[in-house]
C-alpha cells in the first residue's frame, strides 16, 4: 500500500512538474520567434492548450499503467481518458 501511495505521488507531481515547464517552454519560444501582441498571445494560447493535451495523455498512460492495462484495453482506455480529460476543459 505504501509503494502504491509513493507511486501515485510521483505521478502527480510528475504532471505538474511537466505542466510547468511547458508554460516556461511557451514564454521561452515566444521570445526566440520575437512575437508581440496578437501574435504572441494567439501562439501562447496554442501552446498552452497543446502542453496541456501532452500531460493529460501522460496521465492517462499513468492511470492505463496502475490498472495493468495491455494492448486494445489500454488503447481504448487512453482514447476514452483523453476525450473525457478534453472535454472537462
């Protein structure tokens, strides 16, 4: 129980972990491309929505990985978690 519980702790700081360092790869690239205005905040957005769509196709992989999920059930599993993780937003 107690592995089960340190695993799923790293899990999550795990995803936040990501989610962060997507926001600062967002800034980072906006400034190398030297966007401003519209631009920057239209590029920020998409990249903020694709970081976004990464970690939470990461975490469904997680969650296919604690059920011991293989093959179609795992596929299956992920598409369904993704669509669900999708529309939350």
């Amino acid at each position: 129980m107690k592995q089960f519980l340190t695993v799923g702790a790293l899990c999550v700081f795990g995803v936040l972990g990501v989610a962060q360092a997507a926001d600062l790869g967002c800034a980072d690239r906006a400034a190398e491309k030297k966007l401003a205005g519209a631009a920057k905040t239209s590029f920020m957005k998409k990249c903020e929505k694709d970081a976004a769509a990464s970690t939470a196709a990461e975490a469904c992989v997680a969650k296919a990985a604690e059920k011991k999920l293989a093959g179609a059930a795992k596929n299956s599993f992920v598409k369904k978690c993704e669509k669900d993780a999708a529309a939350a937003k």
